[in-house]
C-alpha cells in the first residue's frame, strides 16, 4: 500500500516538473518575443534610447538573432553612436549574410566613419577561396561541411556493400569530396573570422594606434568610432590591430568592442 | 690492459722525443757555421735596427760579445732556436738577437763579432749601417702633447663660401696626422653649429698628402650642412678628440721605450659662410621652402573604381637638398572626393632623398572624371631661380556605387537626357518579426555534441569496413570458418548430450557426445569428419597437441566404443564423467593455440 502511494507521489512530482519547465519554456520564447514588440514600439515612436535599453535587455539576456542585431543597430546608429551601430550590423551580418537590409546599412554606417574607409576591402584570394563567407553563416557552414562528410562516409559504405556497384558509388564519393574540399576554406575562413584572427568596432571618437605597446610610442596612425579593425596579437592590456589597408599599430584594449 | 692503455698514451710523447733526440745527435755531427745579419742596413737617428748572429749546426753556442759600435748603442736580447727539416735533412741553429739604436748620423760598420766554441773560434764578416736624419729625430725625443699639436692639425672648410637659406653645402672636417705619429681612437669631430641645421656624419676615408714636402695622412669626416639664417654665419671651430702614442719625457736615452697614451683634443680654425636669403620675386605660392634639384611624381590606383571606394594617390618628391622642407603639395579641387589624413614615409642619404605622400581619397560622385593636377614647387640654387613641377592629371572611371541605391539617376525623356535625379541615402526601417532566435554565443562548430557526432560516420565506417572482411574470409576461407565456429558447435552438442543424461539414454549420449568431439577435431584441424575415429588421435600428435589431451581422447574414444559397439552398460554418474571429460578435451584445444 505504502509502495503504491510512493510511486503516485513520485509520478505527480515528475508531472509537475514536466508542466513547469514547458510552462517556463513557452514563458520565455513570450517574454523575449514581447521584449522585442516593446523595443520595436519605442522605435517607431522614435524613442530610441528606450528601443536601445529594450534590445540591449534581450542581448544581455543571451538572446542571438540577426534581426535583433539589426534593429539595435539601427536604434543606436538614431542615437548617434556609430561604433556600437557598426558592431551591431556586423554581428547581424555574420549570423544573416544574406540578408540585403543589414548589408545595407552596414555599408551605410560605413560610410560615416571619419578617417579611414571603415571596412577591409576584399582579396582576390578571398574571393576565390572564400566565396561562401558572404552567403552563408558560420553555422550554416557548419552544417554544409559536415552534411558532405556524411554524405561521402554513406557512399563510401554504400561501396563496400554492393560490389557491383562499388565504382558508381566511389565516384559519387570523389565528387562529393571535391565539393568538400571546395567548402572547406570558406568554411576555415568562418572559423578564422569568429574564432582565431578577431575583428573589433573601435567605440571611441578618436583614438591613436602607436608603433609600440606604450604611451610614449610614436603615433602611427589615428582611428576613429566606428572603424573595424584585426586584433593580430594581445600583450597585457595592449592590442597589435591591422587597418583595413594593412597598416598595423598598437591600441589599447579599452577603446574596442570585438565583434 | 690499463699498462696496454699507458703505454699508447706514453707512446704519443716518446716517440717525438726520441726523433727529436735523433735529430740532435744527428746534427752534431754536423759542421758549424757563422754568420751575422741585420734587418735594415738604412736607419734613421733614434730608431733600432736588430741585429742577429746565427750559429747553424748547434743549439748549445753562447752569445758573442758585443763590441762598442760607433754610432750605435747595443744590447742583447737573447736566444732564439730553430729545428728545420728539408727533404728528410733536419738542421738546428741558435741566433743571439741584439738591438743597436742609432746615435747619430753617418757610415758606420758592425765589425766581426768573434764565437768561441768547443775552444773552435769562428768569426762573422762586418756589416755597413748608414745612418740617416729622419722621423726618428722627433720621434726619439721625449714629446709633450703640446709638442705634437705641430704635427697634428684640424681643418674645417666647406664646397661653398656662399649659400642660399636651406641649401645644402658640403662640409669637410679634415685631421692631419704627420707620417709616423701613432694617433689611435679618432672620434667624430665637433662643432658649433648656430643657424645651421646638419645631417650626421658620414663614415671616415683616409687617404696619403703631402704638403711642403712632408707627407701626412689625411681623415676625411664629410656632412651636409643646410643654413636656416641668412647673414654671415659662423661653422666652428671644429674640435676632435683622439689618443696619441708617445715616448714619456725623462725615458727618452732608454734603449726600450713603452710608449704612453695621451689623450689630445686638436681644434680648428673658424670657417665662415654668407647665407642669402631666398629672392621674393617669383616664388610660387605653394613654395614651401624646399631648396635643391628634385623630381616630383604623381601616381593614383586604382583608376577604375565604384562611388564610395578609395583611391591612393602616392605623391613623390626625391633629390638633392634637405628633403625634410618638402611639405605635402594641396590638391586642388577635392569637393568631389573624401579626404583622409596622409601617411608620410622619408628616405634619406645624406643630400639626397626621397619623400612620399600618401593620400587616400574617396569620389562621392560618378562625375568625377580625374586626379586633379598637382604641383610642387621648389628653389633651384643652381639656376636661382624657382622651378614647379606638375603631377596627376591622371583620368580615372567612377562607376556608381552597387552597395545601395544608385545615387543618381539619369532620367531619359524622348530620348534626352533631361534630368538627375537625386535620391536620399538613409537606413532601411527595423524588422517586425525576431525571426529565428539562440541562446548563448556557441557556435556549432564548438558544440561538443556536434563534434561527437562527427566521429559517428568515422566508427561506423570502420566497424562495417572490419564486418565486411570478416564475412568474406568466411565465405572464402572454409578453414577459418569451420575453425571460428567450432566452439559454439561443440557447446550446442554438449548441451544436446546433457539433456541426454536426465533423460536416460546412454545410447543417444555416446552418439551424441561422440558426434561433438568428432565433429569438433574435425573442425579445429580442417580433417573429414567422418573419418575420425581414434586411430586419428596418433595424428594429432603431429600437430603439437599435448601427451595429456592425447591420452583423455584416447580413454574417452575407447569408452564411447565400448557403449556404442559392445553395448556396454552406462550409469549416470558414468554419462556424465564422460560429458565432463569431454568438456574438459575441448576445453584444453581451445587453449592450444
């Protein structure tokens, strides 16, 4: 009788904690949705400093999509803060490649940047060996790689199977392997961007890239809000960063956001 | 073996000496000779010629006595040997070294030096020894550092007596050493230099003069020098300071003078310039104060670009002059283009250089339709006059921007161009929808469920590799196969038997226990199973089986015989003796490998 009882217990618990977490879960997905329709109200009522605080809410909150980076972007490029406008396209950028309004007005806000020509201006390698950058996200490359390793591991199996048809299946495999391999430095490259060789968004009017990690160094050359630059190597507090046309100098890590 | 190891190293110091002793033995034999030389038979007053008095023959002769010799004060040095080996013929000799230092000048003679020995006399020939008046006359006597100043002199002058303002004018500091002074640790001359603005010298060059007869090496330390104030300017005096080596006063009449060290600063008369300033009449007005001969280059790329992209123009000015007065030349008309600040890069070589002017400029425009003209002006002191130079000019084609909308349009009507249209340039409105949303900043690629995943292709590629070869071995390899499942049979008949037992019937057993050693042994040794019997058991002694195994096959196959052919009685406990004995044969050809 005792066990009986237990076990009902047991099962209303588990019931319980089931309900709560859908509960939480469909609570959530609202609550970031209504976060947003409230950003996007402000907006429109050209309340931007209020759209920007409801935004940020959602991005510190751990929330990513490329049209809340978007709308963010536009909000703080209303304000006038250009730095975190172009850092927030760039994000929005890197997650929706495709997506023709946020290439847009990454390039608009580009074009406001005093000082240098704000964005890097594409290699002929990159355009051979990176095409997919500028079309497909780095998950989306992710997924591309991995589906034609699957892919090329199947037909491969496939071979060993049926050995009258191992030839055909081999070929399928050797195409598949040359798309592969196709892909693959795009999909690097996405890796390289995200991962290893980082971009930042310089966040202060003006700053000053010296020739050495020191106050006193010579000043190289001068940036300003909104200026994406390669952080190349970090030594304390101090950043060696790439200009958009190659020219490197020393920054200190304060006056950037990474991208 | 240690004794074997000293004598090998014994061996390598034993064997030269006793050569050596050879040698010496050999050349006492010898006959001896005599002879005396000296290493300069011209010498000036003060200075020492050595004289040597070779002994060939010997190494044991002691030194002659040396007589008095007019003009000369001597003395003896010492020994020196010599071992010298010639096809196979060895020779030893001695020479006993003497320095004679000149007195005075004339024709002197070294008389015959006389060499006693074993009671033998041998007697050198006379040597003849001008001496000469020379360096040796100063060089003898004790200097003081003031003394030497009159044998080493600084100069200061320059190409030009007269200069414009920002000329560059050749400077040549010039040290006089008189032949035979030791002057060491030269350092970089020095100079007052009021409005006057000077480049770093260049390395020293030395090189032989003469003046008034009396040679002297010469060390070159040349500059440019650019005038900043106009009038008569003063350049020096030049100060320059050095180490000079010299005989110390008191020590002079020492036959072995140690020369001392004494630091000297010999300083230069004063040099004076006129500096003109530059003329007013016709300076152009982007003049801005470069003096000298320079080309003047213009170069722009790319020179085919969209509306919004940049374009580097890199203006370069190289020549002679002082380069650093070479300001950026204005670029005129530039409403049409975004200017951004220029990178400036010198190179210089002494008068000569080269700066360049890099330029980014962005056109806003498609109707921009070239580089506007460029010019660069500069003195020419040569000429005296002002000279310009023109660069860019350079047609470039600017396409409208592909980014966003076109900045203009041309409106065509009938035809005709009649009209642009301007359009505004803004951002595109917000989006309604959050579309697809994440948590987190992880990417795929660093989430280890998906890097797993990635592994699952990998194993199961390599387990269906293994399977496939398994099952073809099996299809191919008939030995291996029966080998492989010659265990699960067997057990399959062991169970078979056990049921047996319980259920009483010793006939079926023995068959059936026979049946599965049978059918094992055929298996495990690839043998026709049905000719297994026990005469085959002598066989498998062929194949490494164990006298123990072979000796439980021989009891079990007897036993089975008994009950199968004779029909003999089987108890229980007698069935399963035999099940286990049966177990345990199988049991231990699984072990034998």
């Amino acid at each position: 009788m005792n066990t009986v009882r237990s076990f009902r217990n047991l099962i209303f618990l588990l019931d319980t904690i089931i309900l709560l977490a859908v509960v939480a879960s469909i609570g959530g997905a609202q609550g970031h949705n209504t976060i947003f329709f409230r950003a996007n109200n402000a907006y429109r009522e050209e309340k931007y400093d209020a759209a920007v605080r409801n935004y940020e809410q959602l991005v510190n909150s751990g929330f990513r999509s490329a049209n809340i980076y978007y709308n963010l972007g536009n909000a703080y490029l209303r304000t006038g803060n250009k730095g975190k406008a172009i850092l927030y396209y760039e994000r929005a950028f890197r997650i929706h490649p495709r997506d023709a309004d946020i290439r847009s007005n990454l390039n608009f806000a580009r074009t406001l940047v005093e000082g240098s020509a704000g964005a890097y201006r594409t290699q002929w390698y990159e355009k051979v060996f990176l095409f997919l950058r500028g079309f497909l996200s780095t998950d989306e490359m992710t997924v591309l790689v991995s589906l034609l390793y699957f892919i090329i591991v199947i037909f491969l199996i496939l071979g060993i199977f049926f050995k009258s048809q191992r030839k055909l299946f081999y070929y399928f495999a050797a195409a598949f392997l040359a798309l592969f391999i196709i892909v693959l430095p795009s999909f690097i490259g996405g890796i390289n961007r995200t991962g290893f060789q980082q971009k930042a968004v310089i966040m202060v009017k003006e700053t000053e890239i010296r020739f050495e990690p020191n106050d006193d160094a010579t000043v190289h050359f001068k940036l300003h809000e909104g200026a994406v630059i390669q952080i190349t190597r970090s030594q304390k507090d101090w950043h060696q960063v790439r200009r958009y046309d190659g020219k490197m100098g020393w920054i200190k890590g304060d006056v950037f956001t990474v991208i | 073996m240690e004794k074997s190891m000293i004598f090998r190293t014994q061996r390598h110091f034993v064997i030269p000496f006793i050569l050596l002793l050879i040698l010496v033995c050999k050349s006492s034999a010898e006959d001896i000779s005599v002879s005396a030389s000296v290493d300069n038979r011209i010498v000036s007053v003060g200075n020492i010629i050595t004289l040597a008095i070779k002994v060939g023959g010997t190494q044991s002769a002691g030194a002659p006595r040396l007589p008095n010799i007019e003009g000369f004060q001597g003395q003896y040095v010492g020994p020196r040997t010599q071992v010298s080996i010639v096809n196979n013929q060895s020779s030893l000799s001695i020479s006993h070294r003497y320095y004679l230092k000149a007195t005075k000048t004339g024709k002197f003679t070294i008389p015959s030096m006389v060499l006693n020995y074993k009671g033998t006399k041998y007697k050198t020939d006379p040597i003849e020894v001008e001496v000469v008046k020379g360096d040796g006359q100063w060089r003898s006597k004790a200097m003081t550092p003031e003394d030497l100043k009159q044998f080493i002199r600084l100069a200061i002058q320059t190409r030009k007596t007269t200069a414009y303002l920002n000329e560059g004018v050749l400077l040549l500091i010039r040290l006089y050493i008189r032949s035979g002074v030791e002057v060491r640790d030269i350092r970089y001359p020095t100079f007052p230099s009021a409005g006057f603005s000077v480049l770093p010298f260049g390395e020293a060059t030395q090189r032989q003069t003469t003046i008034e007869g009396v040679r002297f090496r010469a060390v070159d330390f040349m500059t440019t020098v650019y005038p900043v104030t106009d009038g008569e300017m003063a350049l020096g005096p030049a100060e320059l300071d050095c180490n000079v080596l010299l005989t110390p006063s008191g020590t002079s009449n020492s036959l072995f003078d140690r020369r001392a060290r004494y630091e000297l600063t010999i300083k230069s008369d004063p040099h004076t310039i006129t500096v003109k300033p530059l003329p007013t009449e016709g300076k152009p007005k982007n003049f801005s104060g470069a003096v000298g001969q320079y080309d003047f280059d213009v170069v722009a790329k790319p020179t085919s670009l969209k509306v919004g992209e940049p374009i580097t123009l890199t203006m370069t000015v190289k020549g002679q002059g002082n380069i650093d007065m070479a300001n950026i030349p204005e670029i005129p008309g530039l409403d049409q283009f975004k200017v951004y600040d220029p990178q400036i890069d010198v190179k210089k070589g002494g008068n000569t250089g080269e700066k360049t002017f890099e330029q980014v400029l962005i056109p806003t425009s498609d109707s921009v339709k070239a580089i506007p003209k460029i010019q660069f002006s500069y003195f020419d002191p040569e000429q005296e006059s002002y000279i310009t130079k023109t660069g860019g000019g350079t047609p470039i084609q600017v396409a409208p921007s592909d980014e966003a909308e076109p900045l203009q349009i041309l409106e065509i009507t009938e035809g005709k161009a009649v009209k642009r249209e301007v359009l505004g340039k803004d951002i595109v409105y917000i989006k309604d929808e959050i579309g697809p949303v994440k948590r987190g900043d992880g990417h795929l690629y660093k989430n280890a469920g998906f890097l797993i995943l990635q592994f699952l292709p990998l194993i199961g590629f390599a387990g269906i590799l293994v399977y496939q070869k398994r099952r073809e071995r099996f299809a191919t390899d008939r030995t291996y196969a029966r080998q492989y499942h010659a265990p699960r049979k067997a057990k399959k008949g062991l169970d078979l038997a056990q049921s047996l037992i319980s259920s009483g019937k010793p006939q079926e057993f023995c068959s059936a226990i026979f049946k599965t050693v049978q059918e094992y042994l055929g298996d495990r040794f690839d043998l026709p199973v049905a000719g297994i019997t026990i005469e085959v058991v002598e066989s498998l002694r062929s194949r490494g089986i164990s006298e123990e195994i072979l000796e439980k096959l021989t009891n079990f196959f007897h036993s089975c015989d008994m009950i199968r052919f004779a029909g003999s009685d089987m108890s229980e406990n007698d069935m399963n003796a035999n099940l286990e004995i049966a177990r345990e044969i199988i049991s231990l050809l699984e072990d034998t490998k």
